[in-house]
C-alpha cells in the first residue's frame, strides 16, 4: 500500500495527465511547421498558419454558423427548460418520475439515433435543414441539463420565499420576474454556458440536421477526410484555447456562486457530443 | 419592470386576470404545463414514434398517390445480411472493451485524486484533468492523427531512437480507434468516480486497516463496494457514448470494422428511400442497448447489501 | 372606522386535508394593539391557520375580516396583514434595505418615501448600519429583526409571526422576546404570534389562545390559562401539572367534594375551571401545581395532605424538584425552593392550599 500510495499511485496520474495533454500540445506545435504537410519532425517553424487560418473565409463562415447556433439553442432550451423544471418541481411521485424520465430521455440515445429521429421529424413538419434544424436539434439535446441545473437550485429554494414575496404584495408576475428568476440566476448563467458549449462543439447533430451551410465541427470533419495541413492544426489549437478557456471560467463561476455539486458542469455531465 | 407591473394593476381586466390566476390552481397548472407538455411531446417523444412508423413503411417518402404499404421486411434484412449482424455485435463488444479499459485506466486516477493525493492539492489536480474536457470529438480525432500517423509524432519519435522498421501502421486500426475512444470517455467516468470515491470516509479505511485488514482487502471490500454507484453510472454514461459515435470512428478506425452506429449514419446519408431500413435499425441498436445497460444497472444494483459493507 | 372594530376576526373557520380536520370551527376576535399567542403543540393547526389568514392557505368554509372588511376571498397579494416566517424567508439576492422595502415597493410608494420608511425601520430594530448588508451577511438574530422589519414596513394592519423565534439558541430567544415585546408595544400593531412554547407564550402575550387538534380550547390571559384551565390538555400543556383522577362525591354550600384514590377532597366550588358545572357522580380531574405543594406541616380543612415515599430529586440551583410515589401508583412532582425541603429520601407528607388547585371536569 505504501508503495502504491507514494509511486504507483502519482506515476499513474502524471501518465494520465500525459496522455490527456500530449496530443493536444503536439496538435498545437503541429500548426507552427513551415510546410504543407502535417508531418514530424518539425524542421522549420511559423506563425504563418495561425495568422492564415483567421482570414479563411470557409472558417469563418462556419464559426459564425456555430455561432449563432449556439446562441439560438442555448436561448430555447433555457426557455423551455424553464418552465419544465417549475413543472418538474411541481409534481412528486410517481409522476415526478415519469416527468424525468420523459425530460431525459433524449440524453440516453445514441447521438446518431437523437439526430436521425430528429431529421425525419424536421422532414415532416417541413423545416428545412439548416441553421434553425440543428438549432433545433442542439436545443432537445441540452434541454435536460438546464432542467437538472435549475431544479437542483429551485429545490434550495424555501417555498416560503415565494410566499413572503406574495404576502408582501406581489402578484404572481412579479414574484417570477423579482424572485424567483433572480434566485435562479446563477444556475441560468451556469446553464447558459453550458448549453453554449455543448451546441458549439457537437457534431452529430450539426451533420445530420444541417445543410450547405457547415459548423465548425462538421468543416473540420469534412476537411479531415480529404487530408489536412498544418493550418487546421492551428485553427484546432485556437478552438481548443477558447472553448477550454470558456469551460473553466464556467466551472468556476457556477463553483464560486454556491451553486452546490450537484449543478456544476462536471457532475451532471454530458452524455452526447 | 416591477414598477410597470405595479402600475399594471391599475386595470380591472389586469387584476381580474391576476386573481383569476392566483385562485385557480388548475389554471396554473396548465399555463405551466403548456410549453413543457407540447415541447417533450414534439421533440422527446413523436420523433421515436415516428421513427417506429417509417421502419415499417417499405418507402419513404412516400410516392404521391400510392397508398402506404406496411412491411418488417427492413427488420428482417438486419437478421438476413451477416454483414450487418457482424458489424452489430462488434458495435457492442467495442463499446464494452472500451468502457472496461476506460474503468481501468480512469480508477487510479480517480482514486488518486479523491483519496491519495495531499489534500490541499486535490480541487486543483482534479481541475487539471477535467480542462480538456469540452474538447470535441472531432479536435480530439485531430489530435491523434497527428500522434499516430505515418509521418506523426509517434513514429518520429521511434525513428529517432533508432528502433528498426519505422513508420509502423499506427492509425487506421482497432487499436488507434480505442486509444482516441478512451481518450475522449475518461472524463465521463473520471467524474462519476471521482464523486463516489470522495463521499468515502477516509476513516473508514482506517478502520478497516485498524481491524487488520490488509491492503487489497481494504480494496476490495470497502472502496470497491462503497464506489459502486459511481462506477455503475461512469459505465453507464461511457458505454451510451461509445455506442453512439459516429464521427471518432471514421477518423481513427479500419476502414474494414465499420461499427453500426457508422452503418445507419451511412444509411441515412444515402437517398431518403433508404430511410426506412436505417429507423429499423436505429431501433434495434437503440433497443438492444438500452436493454443491455438496463441488464447492467440490474444486475449491479441487486448485489448492492446494507450501505455498510 | 372606529377603534372598536377588530383588527382581526375569523368566523368558524374550517380546513381539512382528506379525513383530517387541521382547523376545527375555530372563531376568534383580536383587538387593535393585542400581543395574541397561538399556543399548541405541532400539528394542532395554529400555522395553517395563519396561512389562512394571509391566503396562503384556503380555508374550506368560515369568514376572515380584516379591519372589518371581509377577506376570505382575497387573494394573498392582495391582504393587509403581513407575516414574519419561521425560516424568515429574506430574499438573498437583495440587501436588507431591499428587502424592508419590498413591501413598500409592492404598494407603489415612490423611490424617496420607500428609503425613508427603510431607514425609520433599520433604527426601529436597532441596526441602522446594515443596510447594504446581504442577508447571509448577518447573523440569526439580525435576519430574525430583517425579517420583522420588513413585515412591518407596509404598515400592516396586523402582524402574524409564525415560530420566529424557533431557530434561535436560548440566550437570544430571550433577547428576542423582550426586543419584540418592546416593538410591539412601540408601534403599537396588533401581533399574532404563533408559538409551540408555552414559556414564549407566558411571558410576551396579552392573550393566549391554547390550541389542540383544531380548536381553540382556552382563550385567555397567560395568568387565567395558567391558574384556570379549562381542560386537562390546557393543564398539561401549559406549565407542569400533577393530575388526580376522581370522582364528584357531593357538591354543597359553596364546597365540591371529591373522592380519590380512597380518600375525599374538599374543594371550594369556585376552584371548578372547566365550563360546565358538576353534579354528584361526575368525572373529573384535580389539576394541582408542583410549586403548590409544600412541606408545611399544616393540616386543616383547607389543605391538602399528599403522604408517599421520595424516589428522585433533582436540583437545579434556584429550585429542586421531588418525585414522590403515593401509593396506587400515583406520582408526584413538587417544585421547590432548595431547603424549604427536607432532603428525605424515606416517606414525606406534603400539603396544598384547597384555593390552589383546580377542578376540571372530565368526559369518559
């Protein structure tokens, strides 16, 4: 045991660590070679790549999709996820239970299941592949993570809170608009990036529900399947900072606000890319 | 706001509606009912049951004027074609390979963090690992290629140190496949783990070990049992992904060891007329592994005795 | 509007929840600047019975008048009686000022007259320095003063305070009570404090309601409820008591006479609390204190003897109490002041004055 706990047990860890960080800093060094080639050893260096892939045009477009996708996904699921935890928070029992299953049901589907289902009922109501289908199709996915965030804090919420509110002279209007959504903020922001995260890295969805039109992911997918060069390991490199930047500044704030373990990102998890 | 609200209540009709809502609790219930009832029944719901519906149409869509004809022959092609059945059943030991080699390279480090590590050091190492953890499927398939290619960085390496026969065939193998699989499920079940391993008492084990217990029985009969939960629900979330992916396997796997979920991807991507046999067998794959996990979770939660073990 | 009308009255209200009768016709008038207590243990229906009168809960029949003006159908927003909750329930994303001012806010009063009104209160509780404090910025006994504050500031027509002390330790409590005894007196609002300790309610309230599976069983002042109780429940819940089953042997010239465990009591008739007068071969309970009984050897017609054998004494410094056993399994508490007992441990008479008990009658 003594041994396990003063070698074995950190040589594992600090492998791990390795293993979860070496691709990522290779990829990274990868984007600086002077060539055209991703290839190793990296004889010559650049910058050139991550100056280039900035002002490529096909990137661009593609991050202004995700963009916008996310921002439309994560604005409907907080919407709609709302309303379902103040359902949710509502029923008991049995009921409760089936409520739950039915909210989470979307996140024990396969990824490519959930988007072909989606397809062929985007097909019959006749909405168009594209930017709102895979919007769409992001919002059913995070839905149920803005439900278990925001009903985690409604449930810290004392139910006499509402009532003092009503007591002191507040219609229902405004004990929602000056109570119970400011209470709730904090999960809303934490559900917010979230949501915002997971749409803009998912992939499945963006390819099955989407159209002309590519996310990030899915031109990355495309231009992966016809070779690469050093500008996609750059352009990846960026995407990577920013997106991991955004995660722990995320974990942090929902940590700092108290909003308990059972609503940070890690512990509720996400079941789909 | 508020003082718009308040304002508001200057009108009859505003307070009318105001008492009227506040008074009846079967209004209430449905105007907070309406957007989730109409929302998971459009989106969580109809979706599956109109996909149960196509897989037994023998076309889809279906032609102008022709009535529909109803057929199980999409179902019976998935038992006729071994091609298909193969690739089924490679899908789920794949899956299941991958979770158990994840549970084992995730559960030192897990243990390590919530148990091992100094103390004052544990948020910080446990941050440390979870950071690449909202990097996506396709950069983490990225990255490994540009480990294991030919010309990557692995391969260079072993040319460097002079090892004879370089480049190997890395990539494009069950091998590579799993090394970018586990690379992209352990933070899955790192944090289930990591959960269930930290609400155990280190006292416990001080017991335990008080009592005489040695090392390995204190292994495998306090943390064990105690992280149950934890690895039931880490093995759970692993193998539903796993089982899932679309994308990591077309980048990193043989071209020759197609898993189903890449089947029905490839079915759906082809003509809308095929779209009937890919819902059949979006079923089956859907069925079978929710079954399967169920079988799992079952057969782990019956064995669970008191919480004192 | 004159004084006379009650701030607060409730007409036979009723509430059940399926076979069970929470609220049992209960009818009670509260006067302007009364200090009520609703006495009771858990679940005898006092909160649900504030709940009702703020329309938080739904009474299922009876009339609530507030001021005189009839409120059973009004909605809670709507109802000028304001209540102080037992968690307190502050807004935590507000701070203290926000939070007196809430009230205010709500009744449309403008942005300068709101601060002044919050200020006037901060001073009324003695924090005039915390307004910009956030509620889990400040202790238990300063959210608790918070929470009245912001009860009191759209100047309600009564307040209603349901357990507020409950979650505070016992030195503060007491701090507490006299600051709310001192509050209330001040501003002069009718409160209705609900409460299941009966040395809270002793010692705050112009009146006690006693409450039991309900009903209201005895209204009246802490002094009347103590001395008189109407039911063996008001006798035991109120205060420590040592209940003597018996039997009504004969009443005459102004003396009930009763018969327990082999021996008669001659008790003045006026010592009957309960309601309804006895008659020969009637039930009932003789309700005496512990502090009644002493070790003074006097034995006349006025007294009575209490003869058995000590089996446990505990001192607590100002007082001692005794257990004594009589025989037929009967036991005794004595409440005394140390040394006005002797320390017997073998058998012990003690005495009562006959005007020191009570008569209860009792229905089986």
């Amino acid at each position: 045991m003594k041994f396990l706990r003063r070698l074995a047990l950190p040589g594992l860890f600090w492998l791990f660590v390795a293993y979860m960080f070496l691709p990522l800093a290779v990829m990274a060094a990868m984007g600086f070679r002077d060539s055209n080639f991703v290839a190793f050893p990296i004889q010559a260096w650049t910058t050139q790549w991550y100056r280039e892939v900035l002002f490529d045009r096909d990137i661009l477009a593609s991050l202004w999709l995700s963009a916008q996708v996310a921002l439309l996904s994560t604005t409907i699921s907080i919407l709609v996820g709302l309303p379902v935890a103040f359902l949710t928070a509502r029923t008991s029992g049995l009921l409760r239970g089936a409520l739950v299953a039915l909210v989470v049901l979307p996140a024990f589907l396969p990824v490519v299941v959930s988007a072909i289902a989606l397809r062929i009922f985007i097909g019959r109501i006749g909405l168009e592949t594209g930017m709102l289908a895979i919007a769409f199709g992001h919002a059913v996915a995070s839905m149920p993570f803005v439900v278990v965030m925001v009903l985690t804090r409604l449930n810290s919420m004392g139910q006499n809170m509402a009532d003092a509110a009503r007591n002191l002279g507040a219609d229902d209007l405004i004990v929602l608009f000056r109570i119970v959504l400011p209470y709730l903020s904090p999960a809303l922001l934490g559900a917010f990036m979230f949501c915002m995260l997971l749409s803009f890295e998912d992939f499945v969805r963006s390819f099955f529900l989407g159209g002309f039109e590519q996310t990030f992911p899915v031109l990355l997918f495309s231009r992966l399947r016809f070779g690469f060069d050093p500008g996609l390991a750059a352009i990846s490199t960026i995407i990577l900072i920013v997106t991991t930047g955004f995660g722990l500044y995320a974990e942090r704030f929902i940590r700092s606000r108290r909003l308990g373990r059972d609503t940070s990102l890690s512990a509720t998890g996400k079941t789909n890319d | 706001m508020t003082r718009l609200l308040i304002s508001l209540r200057r009108f009859a009709l505003y307070r009318g509606l105001l008492e009227l809502y506040g008074r009846s609790p079967l209004l209430r219930l449905i105007l907070v009912a309406i957007i989730p009832v109409l929302w998971i029944g459009a989106t969580n719901i109809t979706p599956l049951f109109q996909m149960v519906e196509i897989s037994f149409y023998d076309r889809y869509p279906v032609p102008q004027g022709e009535p529909i004809e109803w057929t199980g022959r999409h179902y019976a092609t998935f038992f006729e074609r071994p091609l298909y059945i193969t690739a089924f059943l490679r899908s789920f030991i794949f899956a299941s390979l991958a979770t158990i080699v994840t549970l084992i390279v995730v559960f030192p480090v897990a243990y390590y963090i919530s148990k091992a590590a100094p103390k004052n050091m544990r948020t910080r190492l446990l941050l440390l690992v979870v950071a690449p953890f909202w990097v996506s499927e396709i950069i983490r398939s990225f990255a490994w290629i540009v480990m294991l290619a030919n010309r990557g960085a692995v391969n260079s390496f072993f040319s460097l140190i002079g090892m004879p026969g370089t480049p190997f065939d890395l990539l494009y193998n069950n091998v590579s496949l799993t090394i970018g699989v586990v690379y992209l499920t352990s933070l899955y079940m790192l944090l289930p783990l990591y959960a269930a391993l930290e609400k155990i008492d280190d006292n416990l084990l001080e017991a335990a070990a008080n009592l005489g217990a040695p090392a390995w029985q204190r292994f495998f009969r306090v943390v064990l049992p105690l992280s149950r939960e934890g690895i039931v629900a880490g093995c759970t979330l692993v193998f539903l992904l796993v089982i899932g992916l679309y994308a990591m396997p077309q980048l990193l796997g043989g071209p020759s060891n197609t898993l189903f979920a890449s089947t029905i991807g490839q079915i759906f991507s082809k003509a809308g007329d095929s779209w009937p046999l890919g819902s059949a067998f979006s079923i089956i794959l859907t069925g079978s592994a929710l079954a399967y996990v169920g079988l799992f979770v079952a057969l782990f939660q019956r064995k669970r005795r008191g919480r004192a073990a | 509007m004159t004084d006379t009308v009650p701030a607060i009255e409730l007409r036979n209200i009723s509430k059940a929840y399926g076979a069970l009768r929470v609220i049992d016709d209960v009818s009670l008038t509260v006067d302007k600047g009364v200090f009520i207590t609703l006495l009771g243990p858990s679940g005898c229906g006092k909160s649900t019975l504030l709940r009702s009168i703020v329309g938080l809960a739904q009474p299922d029949s009876g009339e609530i008048l507030v001021d005189g003006k009839d409120i059973t159908r009004a909605v809670a927003h709507n109802r000028p009686v304001k209540m102080v909750f037992q968690d307190y329930a502050l807004f935590p994303h507000m701070t203290v000022t926000q939070n007196i001012g809430f009230g205010c806010e709500m009744q449309g009063m403008g942005r300068k007259a709101i601060a002044d009104r919050c200020q006037e209160l901060l001073d009324l509780i003695r924090l005039p320095d915390l307004g910009n404090r956030y509620p889990d910025a400040l202790s238990g006994g300063q959210r608790q003063r918070v929470a009245l504050a912001r009860a009191l500031a759209p100047d309600p027509s009564a307040l209603l305070l349901d357990e507020p002390l409950g979650a505070l330790d016992l030195k503060l409590r007491q701090d507490m009570q006299r600051e709310l005894k001192s509050i209330q007196r001040r501003t002069e609002k009718t409160f209705v404090f609900v409460t299941h300790d009966q040395e809270e309610a002793m010692s705050m309230s112009d009146l006690v309601a006693v409450m039991n599976k309900g009903r209201i069983e005895q209204l009246d002042t802490p002094q009347n409820v103590y001395a008189n109780p109407v039911s063996e429940f008001v006798a035991s819940f109120v205060g420590a008591a040592n209940l003597f089953p018996a039997s009504v042997t004969a009443v005459e010239g102004g003396e009930i006479r009763l018969e327990t465990a082999g021996t008669e009591w001659t008790i003045p008739a006026n010592r009957v609390t309960s309601p309804h007068a006895l008659k020969p071969g009637d039930s009932a309970t003789v309700v005496i204190r512990p502090e009644a009984l002493s070790a003074q050897a006097e034995h006349n017609g006025h007294h009575i003897r209490l003869c058995g054998k000590v089996t446990e004494q505990t001192y607590f410094g100002d007082r001692v109490h005794l257990h004594l056993e009589l025989a037929g399994d009967q036991s005794v508490l004595i409440d005394a002041r140390p040394g006005t007992l002797e320390a017997a441990s073998g058998e012990m008479t003690v005495t009562c004055r006959t005007e020191d008990v009570a008569v209860i009658a009792r229905k089986d």
